[in-house]
C-alpha cells in the first residue's frame, strides 16, 4: 500500500513539469515531507473549463488540465458520511473497476499525484515490548530525483448540509491506485503506487477514455533501476513530525572488528 509520501514542489514547479492549464489553486501548500490521509494534496485532474463541482450538463469544450488541492482519501459520490474516506486511500489496480466506490471515478476520473518519493515500513528481526516486529521505515524515490507521478483517482462529494450557492458544499478527494512491487522493492514491501511516465500522462487524464483494458495499459510497474530506497529515521512514524530531514539516509553502521 501507500500510507505516506513527500511532497515539496511548488506550483511553479508542477506547472512546467505536468503542463498545466489553469492553476486552480487558492491557497499554496507547504512543502510536506510527511504526507499522511486526509492531508490536501497537489492533484492534477483534466476536467471542461468551469466545472468547478460535480459534472452536471452538457458542455463541448475541450477539457483543460488543471492543477487542484484534493483530500487524500476518496469519498464516493453516493456516501452518506465523508469519514468513509478514512479507508479509501488506495485502490488495488487489479480490482478497481469493478468496486462501486472507485470505478466511476476510474472510468472518469483519473489523476495524478505528484510526489518526491514514499514511505515503506519493512519488519526488522528486533521485537517490540509487546512482541511484534519493529519496523524500519525506508524513503522510496526515483533515482534521478524527477518527480513521482502516481496514478490516481478523484471524486467531488456534494455536501447534502450546506446550501445550493455554498461553495464548500463539493468536498474533492482522491486515492492512490496500487500494484505488485517491482524486484527493486518489492523486499520492502509487497505494494506500491503506480507510476505514470510523462509520455502517458495524456491519455491517463483523458476523462473520454475510459475502457478498463486500455487503461490498465497504461500502468506498468517501474522499470528497473527507476527507483531506489534507503532507511530513513523512524521519526516519520509521528505525523507530527515534518521537515526535510524525514528525508535524510541513516548514516551507515560501523563495521564491526575483524
């Protein structure tokens, strides 16, 4: 799975990188190096100039790629109770067309979520008090350091409390689409986000796209050598915790006498 990433680019930064359109976009986000469910994210969407909530009517112009603020975890159109999105962070690539909270959204809306990197707990042989094994969190990023863009979905939750000309009534969402780990890291853990290479981002974002099998298509695991991992502190189990050190490598244990 993926339950916690970095995200430091600026909109400036994103806007070069995924060619946005429309920054739409009112409040800047701080760099966040702790990235944790139901934080607002950077998501990039493709929607129709206006369509500012949910998609109502007709409109024939063309679609235009938008950089928007989402909350991390989906919250399906037909729920009664946003806090479901607690549990939607990730969705299982092999499943996602065929579950009613995320294959609307798969078949229409689709993103992307920029990222520096993910985080992986991988069990140590060392034990808690309590007998479990401790876990090592390790930082997972591309190795020339280029942005992670992982495949995504998003929804817009009409809120039925607050007024038609509420503009908060629409609560936008999303939640991080997963596959099988790659060789590179799949010792670390068993998942990982999937990745969209820049030559796909078009198509991903197509909203008229929308046959499952082309699709999966699109999504491959990373290519070897795409990304690499190093241990980092366990500081970034609190997400109380946030700054660039999260980042750091630990330094390398002392070998030990001949």
């Amino acid at each position: 799975m993926c339950g916690r990433y970095a995200s430091s680019r600026r909109p400036e930064d994103l806007v070069e990188e995924f060619e946005i359109d429309k920054v739409e976009v009112k409040e800047t986000l701080a760099p966040d190096f702790n990235v944790a469910p139901t934080k607002p994210v950077y998501t990039v969407v493709q929607r129709p100039p206006g369509k500012g909530g949910a998609d109502e009517g007709g409109d024939d112009a063309a679609p235009e790629r938008q950089l928007r603020v989402t909350s991390w975890g989906l919250v399906p159109f037909w729920a009664k109770d946003p806090a479901i999105g607690n549990k939607m962070i990730n969705a299982r690539m092999e499943t996602v067309h065929e579950k009613p909270a995320f294959r609307r959204a798969f078949a229409t809306r689709r993103c992307l979520l920029p990222a520096d990197g993910y985080y992986e707990w991988y069990p140590t042989e060392q034990k808690t008090k309590a007998g479990k094994p401790l876990k090592q969190p390790f930082f997972i990023h591309p190795a020339d350091d280029s942005v992670l863009a992982m495949a995504g979905l998003y929804e817009i939750w009409r809120d039925p409390t607050r007024d038609e000309d509420d503009p908060a009534r629409f609560k936008w969402t999303c939640t991080v689409l997963t596959t099988s780990a790659e060789d590179a890291v799949g010792h670390i853990h068993d998942r990982m986000p999937l990745l969209v290479e820049p030559e796909r981002y078009d198509a991903w974002l197509d909203p008229t796209l929308s046959e499952p099998d082309e699709l999966r298509k699109l999504l491959v695991p990373a290519a070897p050598g795409r990304l690499e991992a190093y241990p980092v502190s366990t500081q970034v189990n609190s997400v109380r915790n946030n700054g660039p050190e999260l980042l750091d490598p630990l330094p390398a244990e002392p070998e030990g006498p001949a």
